[in-house]
C-alpha cells in the first residue's frame, strides 16, 4: 500500500498485481459481470489504474497486492532495460550495455531519472512525456534486449516483491522528461502523403524515388547528436516503400549508408541502424495503405 500511494503522490496511475506476480489482479473481461465500475461495459487494468488515495487504501487493505503503474495515463514511457534470458551466454549484450552505446553513438551520456531495478537484474527508465504525445510499447525498437512501456503497457513499481526478487528504487528522486532524440526513435515513422488512387505504378515509383532523394538529403545534413535518430526515421520512413516493391532495398540502404556517413556515422554504426530499422518498417508495410 506504501508502494503505491507513493507512486500515486508522483501523478502515476495504479492499479494492484496478484501478491507475488506481475499479473493484474483485475478480474478479465470473460469473467466480467458489469457492475460497479464495468457498469457500463468492461474496464480494463488501464482504464482502472488510479492515483486516488481512498481507492488505493482500499484496494491494498483485502491483500498484499504489488503495485502495477499503467504507463500511459501517467504520462510516462519506461525504457526496460532487459537482461539476457539465456544466462549461459557470455556473448549476449545486456540492455543496459545496448542502451549505452545507442546514447554514445548519438552523443548524449545516458540520462539521469528516476530508476528501478527490476526482479530479474534489469533495470527500468522512467521518463515523462508531454500530454500531446501518445506513445506506444515498443520490443527492440531501441536497441537490442531495450523494451519501452507507454499507452496499452504497464511496469512493476518498486516496492513490489515476487519469488525472483524485489524490485527497487535504484536513483533520481524525479522522471525527467524523455529525451528528444529518443523521442523521434520511439515515434511512428511519419505518413508519407499519399498517392491519387488513380496514379500508375509508375508514379509510385517516382515519389518514392523523390521521397528517398528528401530522406537521404535530411541524413546527409543531420547536426551532432540527431545523426543517428535521423537515420533511423528515415529508413522506418523508407521501408515502405520496400515491403511495397517501389524500390529495391540495396538502393534504399546504399544511399542511407552514404547519407549516414557523410554526416559523420561510423559505417558499422549505418548498418547496424538501417539493418534494424528497414527490418521493422518492410515487417509492418506489407500492405500499402491506399490499396484498401
């Protein structure tokens, strides 16, 4: 219950976890019987996370729940910091290690807030964000074995203890708000304008060809500490037009690949950017959007 109200004081919205877990202790919408709060229709563990005090003694009076953060309505996104679920394998990079060298290479030190070790040995970032951006969980988008939590996600505040281990409040007594270049990561990649329905293949071809000329040029001229975030916008910008066989990968990874180094990336800093970025886009565009 301290856990929780203490979360509740920062402005985060709570909800409980089954004692012991990081399962919601909220009854699921099968077994809902829509009444009290799901009167009018099925509230979920987002919807129901609160910050009011009343409600959270209450709740925490029945049982030793742990304490669940909806991140979303909290304003927050959490940059889970993972550890390799393999542990035999020496050669796996830690999230923290990944992280690390993301920041480097964009040439920021890795940001100083509010931090929690996590059950498991990882740690969790918290950073808050403005109530106009509406961010989305993400799996790898980062960087490798680097998770983030935002609106449809949730994190394990410290305090709460499972059969693993506790989690813990590590340091910064404040959620510092999220970093713009991690910030233009974590966005979904802009929506290119799209085409008259009527246009020809040919033309699609055209402005995709004009859209990789723009991308590349913004590369190109991206100042110290954006490169790398451009980079990567820019390939997620352009991987649709891969999945859609407007332009052919190696030309899309050529052009970037000399676009990033021209401002300064290293080539295996490119590649490593663009092997990431092209596989999200091309995974998530294999439908084109004015075909439906």
């Amino acid at each position: 219950m301290t856990a929780a109200l203490e979360a509740a004081e920062r402005g985060w919205h709570v909800f409980p976890l089954r004692p012991g877990t990081k399962r919601p202790a909220l009854h699921g919408e099968a077994a809902c019987t829509r009444t009290g709060p799901c009167e009018r229709g099925h509230r979920k563990w987002e919807q129901r996370a609160t910050t009011d005090p009343d409600r959270i003694r209450a709740a925490w009076s029945r049982a030793p729940f742990n304490v669940g953060i909806a991140t979303g309505p909290s304003g927050l996104v959490v940059v889970d910091l993972d550890v390799p679920k393999d542990k035999g394998s020496a050669d796996a990079p830690c999230g923290a290690a990944t992280f690390g060298a993301l920041c480097e290479r964009a040439g920021h030190a890795v940001p100083t807030t509010y931090r929690t070790r996590t059950a498991s040995g990882g740690e969790h970032l918290y950073f808050t964000v403005p109530s106009g951006v509406r961010l989305t969980n993400t799996a790898g988008t980062v960087a490798d074995s680097v998770d983030t939590r935002a609106w449809g996600g949730y994190v394990v505040a410290a305090g709460s203890i499972t059969p693993t281990g506790p989690y813990e409040a590590l340091c910064g007594s404040e959620a510092v708000p999220l970093p713009a270049w991690l910030q233009t990561i974590l966005q979904p990649p802009r929506k290119a304008p799209e085409a008259p329905s009527v246009a020809l293949t040919g033309q699609s071809r055209r402005y995709a060809d004009v859209a990789l000329t723009n991308e590349a040029r913004n590369v190109a001229a991206a100042q110290v500490g954006e490169r790398e975030a451009t980079l990567f916008r820019a390939a997620r910008a352009l991987g649709r037009f891969v999945a859609w066989g407007d332009l052919p990968r190696s030309v899309v990874e050529q052009a970037l690949q000399e676009a990033g180094e021209t401002a300064g990336l290293a080539a295996s800093e490119c590649r490593s950017t663009l092997r990431s970025a092209l596989n999200w886009s091309i995974t998530h565009n294999q439908i084109r959007r004015d075909a439906a």
